[in-house]
C-alpha cells in the first residue's frame, strides 16, 4: 500500500499540474454571455467607427471589468506577457477615446483582439 501511495500521489500531482497549466483556452471563455470579451471588442470597435465616444467611455469600463474577472481564471493557465499585454492595450485604448483618437483607438482593440486569440496557445 505504501508503495503505490509513494507512485499514485506525485503522477497524480503532476497530471493536476498539468491539467491547470493547459487550461487556459478553456478557462478564458465564460459559460456566461455577459462575460463576452470578443462581443464586447467588436461592439467598440463599431462605436469607435461611428465616433460614439460617450458610449465608448463606458463600454471600455465595462471591457476593463470584464478583463479583471477574466485574469482571475487565466492567471495560471495563461502566459503572462500576453495578460500584460492585453492589460496595457485597454490602458492605451481609453487614453485614446479621452483623445477621441478613432485611428489610435482601432489600432489598440485590434491588437487587444490579437492578444486575447493568442491566449492559451
């Protein structure tokens, strides 16, 4: 009995290690629609063509919060360069609708688009 203890806990632990290090492209999607981060991206990216910038103010603050719940669940599956990344992107993004900068603003949600695909690759 102690024996395959000694075998069954550490191939165990590491099959879990494992599990949890590969789970980042499933853990980035949420079972919820309110949690959509892709919806979200391209819902901006038409207010952004339209210059909606009242409503873009606010969709960024929700984008931000849906991204901070979002790093909870990836933070051990994922890279964390990309989680970085993706995290100055939004930064950047609403400097740039306080600028109402349309082109600065597409640019930022492309790449933070770019980002979140590479996620858990």
């Amino acid at each position: 009995m102690r024996k395959f203890l000694i075998i069954t806990i550490p191939i165990v632990a590491l099959a879990l290690f494992v599990c949890i290090m590969l789970s980042g492209t499933f853990l980035k999607t949420s079972l919820e629609h309110k949690d959509d981060f892709p919806m979200k991206i391209e819902s901006l990216m038409e207010d952004i063509k339209n210059e909606d910038w009242d409503s873009i103010v606010t969709k960024i603050d929700e984008l931000e919060g849906m991204w901070n719940k979002i790093i909870h669940r990836i933070q051990f599956g994922s890279e964390r360069e990309e989680i970085n990344d993706l995290s100055k992107n939004i930064a950047r993004l609403r400097g740039a609708a306080q600028a109402k900068d349309r082109t600065s603003s597409l640019v930022e949600l492309s790449e933070a688009y770019h980002h979140w695909k590479n996620i858990g690759k």
